[in-house]
C-alpha cells in the first residue's frame, strides 16, 4: 500500500473514532430524563453472581447434558 492510501485510511479511522466519541458522550451525562426512574444497584455479590457464576452454571449444565445425552458408539473402547 502506497502513503496516500494510508494516510487516507489512517484519517478515516481517526475520524470514525472521533465521531463515535463526539457521539456517545451525552450517554456519559448525569442529567436524568423525563420518565427515568432507575432501580436500586445491584451488590458486589449479586453483579459476580449474574455475570460469572450463572453462566459458568448454565454452560455446565449444557456440557453436562450433552455428556449424558450422547449416543455415539465410537467413544467406547473397542474391545480386542
């Protein structure tokens, strides 16, 4: 790739990052909209709880399911 293409993609990322900045930032405010009524905040305890330890419990009880649901017969030792 020559200069001129980089320099040009290089100012289009630059500038696709810039405009993603300039548009989320009213997402950062502390002003609260008509109709906003956020709930009470969740422990340290209740975060870990539903964004660690519940998926690790679902993706086991799927391999654990898929393991006792196999029926493939070539998983078995072949006997000699």
């Amino acid at each position: 790739m020559d200069k001129k293409n980089a320099l040009r993609a290089g100012a289009v990322t630059a500038g696709t990052a810039l405009m993603m900045l300039l548009m989320t930032s009213p997402a950062l405010a502390l002003t609260r909209d008509d109709g906003d009524d956020p709930g009470p905040g969740l422990s340290v305890g209740e975060t870990v709880g539903l964004y660690v330890a519940l998926p690790i419990a679902i993706f086991l009880a799927i391999v654990g399911l898929v393991m006792v649901l196999d029926k493939s017969s070539d998983r078995k030792p072949k006997q000699a």
